[in-house]
C-alpha cells in the first residue's frame, strides 16, 4: 500500500519540486524585483504572517462554493432525471443548456450584481452556472447507462419504475454522478473568485483584487496558492465520498 502510494505521488511531488527550486534561483540569479515576481520562500513567508487575514477571506470563499455547488447540484441533477425520462424535455431543454455554454460566464456576473446586489448570492449563482453543466451533462449519461436488458428483465417481474430506479438505475449512474461533480468541485473556485472580481468586499478574490492594486505580489501569489489547495482539497473529499458509495470502482486501483 505504502509503495503504491509512494509510486503515484512522488514523480508529481518531485516535479513541482524542481519547478520551485528552478523559480527560486531563477529570480535570485536574474535579480527579478519581488513586487514582478517573489521567490517561493517569500511566498510561503507572507501566506505563514498573512495566514489570519487569508483564512478569514478563505472562509466567506469556501461558503460561496459550497452553496452554489449544492444548488448546481440540485438543480443539473433534476434537469438530468427529466431529460432522460421526458423526451419533450429533452428535445426542448437539453440543446439550450448544450447552447448555453456558448455564453462566456464572466459578461453575465455584473449582471448578477444588479439583480442580487454586493451579497453572497450573485457569487453563489456564478458558482452554480459554472459547475452546473458537467453535472447534467453526466447525469443524463449516467442515467441512460443502466443496461436494457437487465431493465426488461425486471419489468417482467412486475418492477416498479422506483425499483428500477433505485435497483438500476442508480447503482449504474454514480460513476457517471461522481465525474460530474468532481469536474465541477474543481472548477467551483473560479465561479465564486469571478464573483468577488466583479463586486464584493470579502473572499480570496476580492484580496486578491486588494493586493494586486497595493502591488503586494506575494500576498496574490499566496491567495492562488490558498485557492488551489482549497480545489484540491474539495476534489479529494469528492473521491474519499465515492470510494465509499462505489467501492467496487476502485478495486482493482
């Protein structure tokens, strides 16, 4: 267990380690001002004394998330159940949320602004319009996967549409569930930083606004950083969740 762990790890982690030593003598080496781009050591420096003021922010951030992939969540897999068990929906419904990607997310926010004002709720729209589509997309797909003949089957034996649903269906869609929400879990930190670029007055978006115009670069960098281990963080929450629901995915992993 120790080595396979060893094996999937350490080749990621030994890169990144390079690539910080290689931006730490680089910008020593060619005398890159810190306010154009600070070593990692200064990075880390200023994420440990800012480490109050970052977690406050992460804080707010971190509800916009949650909140706006639940409600993503609960409405992509309501629009999945009724596509796939209403052609007339599907026919009138899933093309326009196919066409809606066309629209890029970031002109719609100051919209959200002026319908929602400064709050928390047009950060957590935003949030829920990004990670909304990957969860229906996969949703109807894991939903159509149930195998027909094993459907037919129980019909014969006087199933009811629940039975199938609860018996087959499902058990048939999770893998499908889990991809959507893991694709959304990792791109729901770009919603709700969108949302704060925009309008707000808390969030690690919003410091991140504050820092750049204070020319305080590491303090953005160390937002970044703060913003990718919160994604990371909620997309290996989203795994250990699956690997209790499905276990027999990860059998042979």
């Amino acid at each position: 267990m120790r080595s396979t762990v060893l094996k999937s790890y350490l080749p990621p982690a030994a890169l990144l380690g390079l690539f910080f030593l290689g931006w730490e003598l680089g910008v020593a080496v060619l005398g890159v001002p810190a306010y154009l781009l600070p070593p990692p050591s200064r990075i880390f420096q200023t994420f440990l004394e800012s480490k109050a003021l970052l977690v406050m922010h992460a804080w707010v951030t971190a509800q916009e998330i949650v909140v706006g992939f639940a409600l993503a969540f609960v409405v992509g897999m309501g629009f999945a159940f009724l596509i796939v068990h209403s052609p007339l929906v599907e026919k009138a419904l899933y093309p326009l949320i196919i066409a809606s990607q066309t629209i890029p997310v970031f002109a719609i926010a100051p919209l959200l602004i002026v319908w929602f004002g400064y709050g928390i709720m047009p950060k957590v729209v935003m949030t829920a319009l990004i990670t909304f589509f990957p969860m229906v997309v996969n949703g109807v797909d894991g939903l159509r996967a149930a195998d027909p003949d094993f459907l037919n089957l129980l019909r014969t034996l006087k199933a009811t549409r629940w039975q199938l649903f609860w018996k087959v269906r499902l058990p048939a869609a999770l893998p499908f569930f889990f991809s959507g929400i893991k694709i959304g879990v990792a791109v729901s930190v770009i919603g709700a930083v969108i949302g704060e670029w925009v309008g707000s007055d808390a969030g690690l978006g919003y410091l991140m606004l504050r820092a750049n115009a204070q020319l305080q670069t590491d303090l953005v960098f160390a937002v970044i950083a703060l913003l990718s281990l919160l994604g990371v963080g909620l997309f290996v929450f989203v795994v250990l969740i699956e690997r209790i629901a499905i276990p027999w995915q990860h059998l042979n992993h």
